[in-house]
C-alpha cells in the first residue's frame, strides 16, 4: 500500500531544501494535462491502442502501445494510486519507442474505467486510497497471470525473450508479486517509490520476490527511507542471500518523484530512474 499520511509535509520540506519545486507539485496539472517528458533518443515509430484485458474478474482497460514493426520483450506497468492516466501513457509510449511492447494498466477496473483520479497525479490521496484498499494480494496475483498471458498472445512480443514490470507507489508490490506469480516469464522487475515492498509477513512482496529468477531495480523516495530506514537493508540481504542480482538505492526525490504529473516530479531524479530502468531491461 502506498503510505502517504505525511505526504503534504513531506513536500514542504522538500521544496524548502530546493528539492522539489511548486511546478513540479503539479498543483495547476488535471488529468489532461501531464508535463512533457524528455524525448527518447533514437525512438522507433510505435503504435497505440486501447485495448481490453478479460481477467477472473472482469474486463480491464489498459493501454498498450509497441514498436510499428517486428517483435520486442513485453513489459507490464503497474501504475501508482492515481491509476492509469495520461501521464502514464507518457511513460509507456517512452519505453515503447524504447523497444519494447507495453501494457499499462488500470489496477481498479474492478471499481471504475480510467481515469480513476480527476485531478491526476495532483487529485486528494484519501480520494482514490479506497480503490487501493480494495485490492490484495490475490487480485495482484491473477491480474498478474491475466496481463502477462495477454501480452504473450500479441505479435509484437517476443516470445524468446523475458518481459519485465515495473511499479511505481503501491505497483512496486504488485511488481514484485507479479515475477512471483508468472517466474517462467518475468526476467526483469522495478519498483520506483514502491510502497510496502517490505512487511512483517510471510506473503511479503519481497520475500515473494525472493524465490524468483528475475533481476531487481529497486529505487526507494528519501522520505519514505527515512521513515523506514532499515527496509533497504532487509532488501539487499534477502536478495543477496538468494543470490539474486538487485540493485537498490535510495534516491534524494521525495514519494512519486517519477510520474510527470505528480507533485512531488523531479526530472533529475525520474531520467536517473529511467536510465536505470533501460540498463535493467538491456539484460532482457
């Protein structure tokens, strides 16, 4: 789950220290109206869809976009609490000009069609916690088995390479469960700001994650480190100790310093995530 119960403080004191500026808040940002990422060097003509995705549950809108020609490594994108949106279609059509074929997801098709926040990145947390609260770790486990099942049926993925996922705020968890869930397919797993990677369980995400094959990217927000300053440390042992590559780090951007439309962006920080990110899915 994403814990942002000091989010708002939490900026403040990031914008005092100049790490965060008003402009990036994304105070003035609706759901229309994400902030431009950088373009992507040597970017490949992509295309574009909505699509639908039939689950246990339902039928779920996503947004799938792929280089025009030949085949790529598949990757799924699990999006913040603020759900599938423009800024994240941004960001998946980045990654697919990128060489790879992209689903992103709405994670409460089960509740409501994106966009699920009226405001984007800038909509009141206690606005859209309940549609995360509604989700666990059995929805994450077969929306899993249901989205990489949807990609491995396109054409324009690759069926003899790995596909990766990433997560940002409550997706990193979802992320990690989905290598648990899919092994045989997932090769390559991010979590960007993840919250509740780690808990007191023994269904925790990272234990889950643990018993997998995949390699790890896993970027932690300093004020979320600094709440929870020994999660890294539990991290990087129990992927050590099952001999799994991960690289963690804890950046200086606060909590959603990734999606453009969040208030709390830092380009500096989200293109340092993002080369990351390239060089995780360049071992697919």
């Amino acid at each position: 789950m994403c814990d942002q119960i000091h989010f708002d403080e939490d900026l403040q004191k990031f914008e005092a220290l100049g790490l965060v500026t008003r402009k990036q808040f994304g105070v003035m940002l609706g759901a229309g109206m994400a902030m431009l990422l950088p373009q992507t060097a040597n970017a490949v003509a992509v295309t574009e869809s909505d699509v639908t995705v039939t689950t246990p549950d339902g039928t779920a809108d996503c947004y799938f976009v792929h280089p025009a020609t030949g085949t790529a490594p598949g990757v799924l994108v699990w999006p913040d609490i603020f759900g599938l949106r423009p800024a994240f279609r941004q960001m998946g059509k980045r990654l697919a000009e990128s060489g790879y074929s992209v689903l992103v997801v709405n994670p409460f098709y089960r509740a409501k069609k994106a966009p699920t926040a009226e405001a984007g990145g800038a909509t009141p947390i206690q606005q859209v916690m309940p549609l995360a609260q509604a989700l666990n770790e059995t929805t994450h486990m077969t929306d899993a088995k249901a989205f990489i099942a949807w990609l491995d049926k396109q054409s324009s993925v690759a069926k003899n390479r790995k596909m990766g996922t990433q997560g940002y705020c409550m997706g990193g968890p979802i992320a990690f469960r989905t290598s648990a869930a899919v092994p045989d397919r997932v090769g390559a797993v991010a979590s960007f700001h993840g919250g509740g990677l780690v808990r007191d369980a023994a269904n925790s995400p990272h234990l889950q994650a643990s018993k997998t094959k995949a390699q790890f990217l896993i970027a932690i927000a300093a004020n979320d480190d600094s709440r929870s300053p020994e999660e890294k440390n539990v991290l990087k042992e129990t992927f050590a100790k099952a001999n799994l590559s991960a690289e963690i780090e804890v950046y200086s951007g606060a909590h959603g310093w990734c999606p453009p439309d969040s208030r709390a962006y830092s380009e500096p920080q989200a293109e340092k995530a993002w080369t990351r990110l390239l060089a995780l899915y360049g071992k697919l």
